[in-house]
C-alpha cells in the first residue's frame, strides 16, 4: 500500500495522463483517440504503471498492442471501435452487453436497455459534483453516472489532491475508486469478458479495473 501524497511524479503523471486516455475511450472513438493509439507512445504511461498495478491478465498490454497492430490504417480501425462501441455499450437488437452507466449495475443488475437510468448511483455523482462546484455542461447529455464522468470526477479529485498538497480529495480519491466506482466497473469488464469480435474493449476496460483497484488500495495519509 502506498501513499498517494507522497507518489513520486513520474507516477503521478502516468497515473493523470492513463485515466484522461481512459476517460476518451469510453466517450466513444474518433478520429484523434484512434490517431494516438496508433503511435507508440500511447503505451508509455501504462507500461510506467506496470511495477505498480496488477494487471490481469499480466500480458494485458502486449494483447491490447496486438490488436491495435493488426489494423493496416486508422480508418480501419475507426471503422473497427465504432461498430463494437455501439454494439456493445450503446444499441444493439439483442440488447445492449454492458450499459456505461452505474445506476444499471445495482444489484449486480445490467439488463441493456430495461436497465434503470438515473439511479442513486447518478444521484450521487451529481451531489459529488456539486459539493466540489462543478457542473456538468450544459451540452452534455448524459447521465452523471456515465463511465467517463465518473473517470473525469477521479482525475479532477487526485489532480487537484495533488497540486493542493490535499490528503481530504486524495482520500476521497480512494474512497471514490473502491466504493463507487471498482464493483460495478468490475461487473462491465466481466460482461464483455468473452467478446471475440472486438477485443479491444475488453482489454481497455481490464486496464481501467486494473487502475481503478490499483488507486482503491492506496492511503492518502504521509
């Protein structure tokens, strides 16, 4: 168990710049997301990661190199998330697999499109986001439950945790990531565990369980 107050910098960074990746991902892809995981560099700040979480599987990252290797240009692979994104999170005919919203997991509950929206879990996000003063825009037409808010809310709070020198935000963090956020994410990654068709949301959402476990063990104390 570390301390988050006193992780050194270059985990810091790598820790910001992985959950802001992760954040775009589950908005949906486009053309810029798909240009960067295109590059090498994408990697970087997972695999700085990698002495500290647990990734599971622990080749996670070399399968999700794969498949992002085994498209010949981006608009392939654009072409590629798009259709799984929808299929999987947003319309499908037999269903939706894996809601991105927390309030369809409650009690282990994720039923497509039956699955209640605005539920306590999006009543709390919202409360959470107003005690810190913020808002969601007014262009965002989302539940605050979404997946990416929820994955915004994280990074804002060890963001400013650690500018501020701030132990309160930083355990928040904690609390957030294993309370809030772990057991139903958790629920998602098993649900499109077994998709073939499109492996790369399985392995980018094992890589947010894996981060999200990772930031719930920590202490925000020196």
């Amino acid at each position: 168990m570390t301390s988050l107050i006193r992780l050194d910098k270059k985990s810091r960074e790598a820790l910001l710049d992985c959950i802001g990746t992760l954040t775009g991902f589950f908005w949906g892809p486009d053309s810029e997301s798909s240009r960067l995981i295109g590059q090498e560099s994408f990697f970087s700040p997972f695999e700085d990661l990698e002495s500290r979480l647990t990734y599971e599987p622990p080749d996670l990252l070399s399968g999700l190199r794969d498949t992002i290797n085994g498209f010949p240009d981006t608009d392939t692979l654009i072409i590629y998330l798009e259709e799984a994104y929808v299929r999987l999170f947003i319309n499908s005919r037999n269903g939706i697999t894996a809601p991105l919203y927390a309030s369809c997991y409650i009690d282990n509950n994720a039923s497509g499109e039956n699955a209640p929206l605005m539920g306590p879990p999006a009543v709390l996000m919202k409360q959470r986001f107003e005690s810190k003063g913020l808002s969601l825009s007014d262009t965002l037409h989302e539940p605050p439950d979404h997946l990416s808010i929820e994955l915004e809310y994280l990074y804002f709070l060890l963001k400013k945790g650690w500018s501020d020198n701030d132990p309160a935000l930083l355990s928040e963090a904690v609390s957030f990531a294993g309370e809030a956020m772990l057991p139903w994410v958790t629920i998602l990654r098993e649900r499109i565990a077994d998709e073939n068709r499109c492996r790369f949301y399985p392995l980018i959402t094992s890589v947010a369980v894996s981060i999200i476990a990772y930031l719930s063990r920590q202490t925000s104390s020196t």
